[in-house]
C-alpha cells in the first residue's frame, strides 16, 4: 500500500514539476516584461487578471483603444499588442484573438521540427508555424531555456513575399515570450485583401504608424527611473534652459521667451534613498507684443536659490503602461489614448543632444505633440506642452529645451545668454556636497 502511495506521489510530483518547466507565452503573476523594437519603440505585457473556466485558463492583459477595422469606431476597451483575451488550453496550446474576430494559436509543447496553422484570415492566406529551434539564452541576466518558432506564409502554396513569412517568435521557460510581434493587429489587413496597413491603433492615435517591418520586439532590462537616477546632479553642474511660448490667441505667433539658468551649489545626501539639491537660479524673460513679435515689449531678471527634495519613488508616472487606455486625460489629448514610449537603452553619451527615453501623446490640435525627452542625470532635456488658452479652443503651446549643460565637468552646448551669465557673476556659489549617513 505504502508503495503504491509513494508511486502515486511521485507521478503527481513529476507531472506537476513538468508543467512548471513548460515553455510559456505569459506570466501568471502581474510581472511587467518589457519589449523594443528596431526604432526603440517601447511596449509592455502586462496581465491585469486570470480566471479558470472549466479546464482552461483565460488571461487578461491592460486594454487599450482599438479601431474596428471594418467600421472603423472606437473600442475603448480594445486588446493590446497580445490581445483582449489569452486562452490557454490543458495540452499547451495558447489563443490569441485579435482584432478581425479571429484566432492565433500556439502550441508551447510542439516538439523540434513540429509544424501547425498559426492563423488562417479566412481568405486564400494561411500562415503556419514550425519550430525551427531549441536553446538557452541568458534572458535579463538569467539563464533560461528558449524555444524558436517561425513563421511561413502560403496563398495556398508557400509565398516568400509575404512580409510575415519567416518572422520568429521566441518562447521561454521562465520569462514567456522573449521575441514576438503585434499578434492583435496581425496579419495586418482584412481577408482577402493583399493591402499592408499600419497599427489600427497608431492610425488612430496620430500620425506614429506602424508597419510590419518593424513590428519584431526584443524582450528588453527596463525600469522607470527614480527621482534620484532620472536628477543625478552634484556641486558645479549647470543646466540652462530656454522655453518659448506661442499662443493661439496670437495666430500662434511667440509670446514670451523664457532663459533659466539652474547651478548646483550643494547636494545633501540625507540616506541612501533621499537627497536635497540647492540650486542657484537665474531667470531672464523677453516679453513680446502679440501682434508685434519682432519687438520686444518688457524683459525682467531674476534670481532665487531653491531646494529640491529627491528620493526614490518614480520620476516619471508609468503606471499607465504604453498605449494602455488613460481614464482621465487632458482637454488637449485625444480621448484616452495613452502615451507612445521610446527607449534608447544604449545611449551613455552626456549630451543633452540625445534622449534616454522619450514619450509622446497624440493632441486635438494639429501642430502640438505633447511631447518629453528624458535624460539619465539631467532630467526633463525637452517638452512640448499644450493646455487650453485664454480665447475659446485655442490652445497655448509651449517649448522646452535644453541649451547648455555641464555636468561631471564636462560640457554640451551654449553658449549662454550674455544677461544670464551678466546678473550671476557677482553672487557667490558655494560648491559643496556632503552625506549624513551613516
């Protein structure tokens, strides 16, 4: 009797620890994996909930805006890049809907050299999927094991000039899908149509079209930088902004310029998780006359010594994940359509001449972008910004840049505004930094 139990226990065990090292498609915790493309392009998979029904698992991923493509109306609860809906069946094949009421099925337990229809658009164009390869791949600093499959059109004999035909897709074990492409816009036209379209949701969300050459994304090390990473400035660095602001009311012409001048003259180190930077602060506005923009009505100087507080909580709001629906928005923005993210993980220049991470957000009005660039140690290097002005439904658009930086000592741009550098050259910049921990 014993022996029997031992037995059946031991089946139990290797059943369930074959099942735990099955190759995956999607996490079942709440884990945000983080994906690029080839032009940076940021998107996430994040699963929102998870429900059985009867034997089978059902995933929820974030939504997002969607257009019908035939009707071409809004779903404001569309899918995102990976679907409304995820089934995933006791044999180990996933369903992925999309966005033409049809169906992307992957079979995480084929074996090398296995092959089944992927998807079928109900017209003369079937897509089939093999797996070409397995491996292991060093996946965000851990070693995992990693299934390649790839993709092969036919209409109804193989087309090699299909743009999908030969893109692959890689699964893991432990990280879930490490390469893959837009499942819920693909194929990326109606049944028996040969016309390539762009995202439906990029074409809904302005003028950030995508098309499938660039749809591969790379599973890719991404966090939202602290208060603390995104603003890593030290006694002696030197940021000098100029803002200029063009209003509607104005027949968009300049309304006033701004100059600001932010020099670092202590860093307080409190723990490991805060710090105080003092600035000395240098402003000089150009006030001009709204239908006279070549002259100048007023200009006035300034200057302040502030304290900033920084620690460790997020310096840019992402809890809102790209493109995912936004609840509440901005009269300025479309309705509920989230931000687009770009990600240069490989920049490590100094320069403000080149953004880290950038987001945009499609506008109401037609030359505003709403724009942010982001720079590691340097913080907000540039920003298109549009609010609602003064004289009805004209907005007031304003521009940030950067145009001098010297930071670690060395220095991008300039040179800096001779009424800048005239009214700060007799007050005193102590230069000093200190801990007190611990």
């Amino acid at each position: 009797m014993k022996k029997n139990i031992y037995l059946l226990l031991l089946i139990l065990f290797g059943s369930s620890l074959a099942h735990a090292q099955n190759y995956q498609c999607l996490r079942y915790d709440s884990t945000i994996y983080w994906y690029i493309n080839n032009i940076n392009y940021l998107r996430a998979i994040r699963i929102d909930s998870v429900k059985t029904s009867g034997t089978d698992t059902i995933f929820y991923p974030y939504r997002t805006i969607r257009q019908n493509p035939w009707t071409h109306v809004s779903d404001t609860a569309g899918g995102s890049w990976v679907g409304k809906k995820v089934i995933e069946k006791p044999d180990g094949t996933f369903l992925f809907d999309n966005n033409y009421n049809d169906t992307l099925v992957i079979k995480t337990l084929a074996n090398l050299g296995d092959s089944w229809v992927f998807y079928n658009d109900s017209g003369t164009t079937f897509y089939k999927a093999t797996v070409t390869a397995l491996d292991t791949m060093t996946i965000l600093g851990v070693p995992d094991s990693i299934k390649k499959i790839t993709i092969n059109a036919y209409n109804p004999s193989l087309d090699p000039t299909d743009y999908a035909n030969g893109w692959t897709f890689i699964l893991s074990k432990n990280h879930g899908f490490v390469q893959l492409f837009d499942f819920y816009e693909f194929p990326y036209h109606l049944p028996f149509s040969s016309s390539i379209g762009g995202d439906l949701y990029f074409t809904a969300a302005g003028p950030y079209g995508f098309y499938p050459p660039t749809q591969i994304f790379n599973i890719v090390s991404f966090h939202v930088p602290s208060q603390l990473e995104l603003y890593n400035l030290h006694p002696d660095d030197v940021i000098d902004y100029q803002t200029w602001t063009y209003s509607g009311c104005c027949s968009w012409q300049i309304d006033y310029e701004d100059n600001e001048y932010d020099s670092v003259i202590y860093r307080v180190d409190i723990d490991s998780a805060h710090a105080d930077l003092v600035f000395l602060r240098a402003f000089y506005r150009s006030d001009y006359p709204c239908y006279y923009p070549d002259s100048v009505r007023m200009h006035w100087y300034s200057t302040a010594v502030d304290t900033v507080h920084l620690d460790n909580s997020p310096a840019i709001n992402m809890a809102t994940l790209p493109e995912e629906r936004v609840p509440t928005f901005p009269a300025y923005s479309i309705d509920g359509y989230g931000l687009l993210y770009y990600y240069y993980p490989d920049d490590t220049s100094y320069c403000f001449n080149a953004a880290k991470m950038r987001s945009t957000q499609a506008s109401v009005f037609e030359n505003c972008d709403n724009t942010k660039e982001y720079k590691t140690g340097l913080g907000v290097i540039d920003s298109d910004r549009c609010v609602t002005g003064d004289c009805g439904s004209a907005s007031v658009e304003t521009y940030l840049r950067i145009t001098y930086s010297r930071k670690d000592s060395m220095s991008c741009g300039g040179p800096v505004d001779s009424h800048i550098t005239n009214g700060i050259s007799n007050v005193l910049s102590p230069n000093n930094s200190f801990t007190l921990y611990p």
